[in-house]
C-alpha cells in the first residue's frame, strides 16, 4: 500500500468527505431494484452510478460502463455489494470531485475492493460506524492516487493502514497460518524426540 508522495496531488481535506458521507441519503442505501419485486420498489443502482458521472461532468471509461452493465444484467453479485457501489457513488458525488478525471480512476479501483469488503462490512456501517466512515474516505482517495489534505505521506499511509479492513484481514490471516506452522513444526519436534526417546530406551 502506498500513499501519493510529496509533490503528487492531494484531495479534499479529509473531514469534508467525513461530514459529505455522514449526510448520504437513505435512497443510496435502499434494495437494488434486481432484488426487489416492482411492489417493494428499490433503486437503479446503475443508474445512481450513471448520474454520478453526469452529476460530475467525468465521461465514464468504456469499460468501467460495461463492467457494470454486464454485472447489472446477469446479477451475479450480492445485494451487499451494490448497496455498497451506491455507497461510493453518493461518496464521489462531493462537490471537489466535480470534472476531476481521477474519479474514474477512483471508482474502477474501488469496485473490486467494495465487493470483497462488504462481504465483511454492512454498506450502513461506513455511515453510522466513525471508524468505517473514515475508512471507507481514506480508501476513495487512495484509489484516486490522493491523500487528504494537510497529511503527509507517511501519516497518511500509516492512518489507512490502522483501518483497513481487508489489509487487517490479510494478516491475521498471515498471522493464524504462521502460528499453524510453527505449531505443526514444534507436534514434529514432539514426536521425533518421543520416538528417539522410545528407540533409546529399547536399545537399553
């Protein structure tokens, strides 16, 4: 993981997107049409995406349009995983993002990350929860190549990585498969000594 150096751009000032994601309307949140029945009703998440865009004045890259076109019309992916899209729509809807071409770039970066995030994380959490909130603006800068405003590399970098959700998962799992094989390797020591005792006392 790394954060956009000295002398590389840096985005909005971190608490504007923090106070921006606070307020996301519960319309962002709401059952992705493909789930509900017409009765339940629900929203367009590919739309809410589209219109982001527009809102924004991005052209949207070809084949960012039909990544999500194609997951809209065969809807593989969980109902988590576009709540969390329309999530990170509404977050790219803040006013500093307006005709910067690095939302593109952002937002093809974060698809991949939301999917596997909200298998862990509830879209709600990254409003209600501060940590997850923070969380959740610190990674749309780094998939833009952007650091909040007034930080510096290294503080940055060592913020996000306190939050992260998935690099944390990352190691504890390195961490559960470390303690495995050292647990592993010291049963192995266990019987070889066992055995070398046994052979010992035999040849006696």
């Amino acid at each position: 993981m790394r954060v956009p150096q000295n002398g590389e751009q840096t985005g909005p000032q971190l608490e504007d997107l923090l106070h921006h994601l606070s307020e996301c309307p519960g319309v962002f949140l709401e059952t992705p049409l493909f789930v509900s029945s017409a009765s339940e009703g629900g929203v367009h998440s590919l739309a809410l995406i589209f219109d982001l865009f527009l809102l924004q004045n991005v052209k949207i890259p070809i084949g960012l349009k039909r990544k999500l076109e194609t997951s809209w019309e065969s809807p593989q992916l969980s109902e988590r995983c576009w709540r969390g899209w329309q999530l990170l729509a509404y977050l790219f809807s803040h006013s500093w993002f307006y005709e910067k071409k690095v939302l593109a770039k952002g937002f093809a970066r974060g698809l991949d990350h939301m999917h596997k995030l909200t298998d862990i994380v509830e879209a709600s959490a990254f409003i209600a929860n501060p940590a997850r909130r923070e969380e959740l603006c610190r990674l749309a800068l780094f998939w833009c190549g952007l650091r909040p405003q007034g930080e510096s590399p290294e503080q940055a970098e060592d913020r996000l990585k306190a939050l992260d959700t998935l690099f944390r998962k990352d190691i504890e799992a390195k961490s559960s498969r470390n303690r495995s094989r050292a647990e592993e390797i010291r049963r192995k020591i266990q019987e070889a000594r066992a055995r070398e005792a046994a052979n010992t006392y035999a040849r006696e």
